[in-house]
C-alpha cells in the first residue's frame, strides 16, 4: 500500500542555506552563489528525473541566474529566500506519468 504526501519548506538563512544551494541540489546541477562566492556543484548526484522551471512568460530562464537574483532581492540576514514542495508520487506510475502529474 503507498502512502502519499506532500510537504512545503522553506530556505532562510537563518538555517544556513540558501536558495541556490538548494536549487543547484535539486536539480542535479553546477550552480554558483554569487552572494557567497561558493560553487555547489550536485551533478554527480543520482536520482534527478527531470528538473525545469516554469513560468508563464515565453522565455528561457536560467536557474543560476533566478536563483542568484531571488538571493540579492532579500537583504536581511534571517531572509526567506525560497520554498521548496517535496510531493511523493506513486511507484505505479512510470516516469512520464509522474512528470505530468508534478
């Protein structure tokens, strides 16, 4: 039997992370913090299916660069710089269905 959930987090700074750290993790990918100066670097991380940012304008956004601007916008030291949804999806399902259901 699944069991199925979904929860919501939220990246401070007050914990120590930030929001490229956290996407550059997520995505499987070579992000630079240019805020910090460090390269966090998860491209050797297994377990990525799929990872794109959405938007409803027609153009290409570029996670380095979103990310990067989300961290400079916020001033304060304790900033909330970004939420993540972590969603469990069903085994049954083969990777396109998971795809379209996310």
């Amino acid at each position: 039997m699944a069991i199925y959930h979904c929860s919501t987090k939220t990246v401070n700074r007050s914990s120590g992370r930030t929001a490229v750290a956290s996407s550059a993790y997520r995505a499987g990918e070579k992000l630079e913090d240019e805020r910090t100066g460090l390269t966090h670097d998860f491209t050797r991380k297994d377990g990525v299916a799929h990872s794109e940012i959405l938007s409803n304008l027609d153009i290409e956004i570029d996670r380095a660069e979103l990310w990067n601007l989300a961290e400079k916008t916020e001033n304060r030291k304790d900033a909330r710089t970004a939420r993540e949804w972590v969603i469990a999806l069903p085994d049954e399902l083969d990777a396109d269905q998971r795809k379209d259901l996310a």
